[in-house]
C-alpha cells in the first residue's frame, strides 16, 4: 500500500501562525499535528512509500518528514496550482501503482486502520457524525453501508456524517479515472473536488465502505486546535517536569523540561513548549511556543507562536512566531 498526504494549503484560517510554520506543523500537546498521522500510519508496517504533495512552505515539511521519520519511504510532489483536493491527489498518479491510503492532515483521528487488511471492497471512506453538516462534504450510505451519495457542502441535511479526510482506496485505477473525469467538468463550488472522484466511482460501481471513527478532532482554526489540545492532553499526551516549584499546576497540562515557571498558574489544558518562561502569571486553555517569555499576564484560549514576548496582558490573544505585545498602566 501507499499513502497519499495531501498538505500544500496555507492555512489561512490560522494565520499569523501560518505564515511562518505550516498547518500541519503547528503542534498540539506538544506534538506536530501531522506526527498523529503519520504516527498511525507507521504502526500500518506494509506502507512501501508515503507521497507527500506539498505547497506552502514546503522546505519545513520535508525536513521534518525526513527527519522524524527516516524509515519510512517519501516522496515530494509540490502543487505549483491550487486547484483543489481532486488536482492534488490527482499530482501523485505516476507513484501510484497499487492500494492508496489518502489522508489530510488537518485534522486528528481515532480510526481502525486494521481494517485495511481484510476489506475485499473498493475502498473505505470514515466518517464522523456532526451538527455543523454544511461545513463539510457527507455521505449517504445503503443498508448495507456502501456509499450511495456524497455531496460537499450541502444546503439541507441530506446526512450528518462528514467526511474525515481519510479515505482507504484498493481500486486506484478507478479512482484515477475519476480524478480525470472530474477534472474535464467546471469546478465544483470553485475547485476540483476529491470527493466527487468518490461519486464517479460509485456510479461505476464501486463499493465504498463507510466506516465510523471513534474520534475526529479539528485542528484548522484558533478554536478548533485549543480545543483539540485539550482532547489529546485528556488522553493521554499530558506530562509535566519533575521538582516543580514556585508554581501551581492545573492539571491536564504539557510542559517541557526546561520551561521555567515562576510565581505563576499554569493550567488546565496548557501546553508549553521547550525554552519557555513564563512569570507572575496564570495561562489556561492556550498553547505556547518555544522559546517565548510570558510575565504579568492572564491568559486563556490563546495561541502564542515561538521567540515571543508577552507582558501585561489579560485576556485572549493569537499571535505568530517573533512577536511582542506590551501593555503598561
């Protein structure tokens, strides 16, 4: 099997953030959301080769792709045209010669992946059922849980189970012909959709699999990746330095080894990355960076970026990478 990331957006709902550091990057629990991926797709153990279409900023994603994880296979395609899910997928064809494993990485999953191994159908799509319907695209399935429909964000709630963004493929010559069928029709809603590639399949007459997730957590906004460090932190991501003092810990919290604590209340659902200080302050519900100095602040659902400096400040902020915001009476 292979294994198709598609990751070149620039993450736009996040900017500042973004702009210096690529989505899929961007750390929760103290961990880069796309290691929770590839973590997953590690422990699979028949992956020959993971392709990797790249984008923005996609030096700092191939680094770390071949840094963190040297044993597996990559390849890197970049996405010179921002055309949609259906044209990225679409760029890594000539890599593909048997099963595709399709992931976006915006977002963080509980899924069987054994599953894979036993599935005698054209593929698996997972799904998570969600309130906000018009937000994504949803499948309809058959008594018999085949795909029957797919339609990316729809007006009335034809279903509530939202498409994940993982999707296991066995027939990738039909996928293929689908890609090229979508890709010869006017866009759809402004881009080239992978998922009408599903539909065209099933019209075929594939046999999608919808399978549910146990979990899925959104990491692709100010809100979404606080509240999803919270999540991943309740199970089990938590962990603090031994010996602290001078400080109150507010459990579940992420902290580094050499973060410094003074006079300051750290938590619940923080995580604070290596090299920082924080002092006379209290920090909840917020993710900090490396290397980023905190003093005389009350923070709460925040996002602060690396090499920042913050004083002063009481409330919510969200600010990128070699910032300084300073508040005097």
């Amino acid at each position: 099997m292979k294994v198709i990331i598609p990751l070149a957006g620039k993450g736009t709902r996040l900017r500042p953030h973004t702009l210096t550091t690529p989505k899929p990057m961007l750390r929760v629990a103290g961990k880069p959301v796309m290691d929770y991926v590839l973590d997953d797709v590690r422990k699979l153990g028949d992956v020959d080769e993971v392709i990797y279409i790249t984008g923005h900023l996609k030096e700092a994603v191939e680094l770390h792709a071949k840094s963190a994880y040297p044993d597996m296979k990559a390849t890197f395609i970049e996405q010179q045209v921002q055309d949609g899910t259906a044209g990225a997928v679409g760029l890594a064809r000539s890599r593909v010669d048997q099963p595709v494993l399709i992931i976006f990485v915006d977002t963080i999953f509980d899924a069987d992946l054994s599953v894979i191994k036993t599935s005698t159908d054209d593929g698996i799509l997972w799904t998570k059922v969600v309130d906000d319907w018009h937000r994504y695209g949803v499948i309809v399935a058959d008594e018999s849980g085949h795909m029957t429909k797919i339609v990316e964000k729809p007006s009335t709630p034809i279903s509530k189970r939202a498409n994940i963004g993982l999707q296991y493929i066995r027939n990738w010559k039909l996928l293929f012909e689908g890609i090229d069928h979508v890709m010869k029709q006017p866009k759809n809603k402004g881009e080239w959709y992978l998922t009408d590639a599903f539909q065209y399949m099933v019209d075929k007459g594939a046999k999608l699999q919808v399978a549910e997730a146990a979990g899925w957590y959104d990491a692709g906004q100010v809100d979404t990746i606080l509240a999803t460090n919270g999540v991943m932190l309740a199970k089990g991501r938590a962990r603090k330095p031994a010996g602290l003092t001078d400080c109150t810990i507010v459990e579940p919290v992420y902290i580094e080894d050499d973060v410094v604590l003074t006079g300051s209340t750290i938590g619940p659902n923080v995580s604070i990355s290596e090299g920082t200080s924080i002092t006379n302050s209290t920090v909840r519900d917020s993710i900090v960076g490396r290397l980023s100095n905190i003093d005389k602040c009350a923070l709460s659902g925040s996002l602060v970026g690396d090499h920042t400096k913050i004083s002063g400040v009481k409330g919510v902020v969200s600010i990128g990478d070699c910032s300084e915001v300073k508040v005097t009476e």
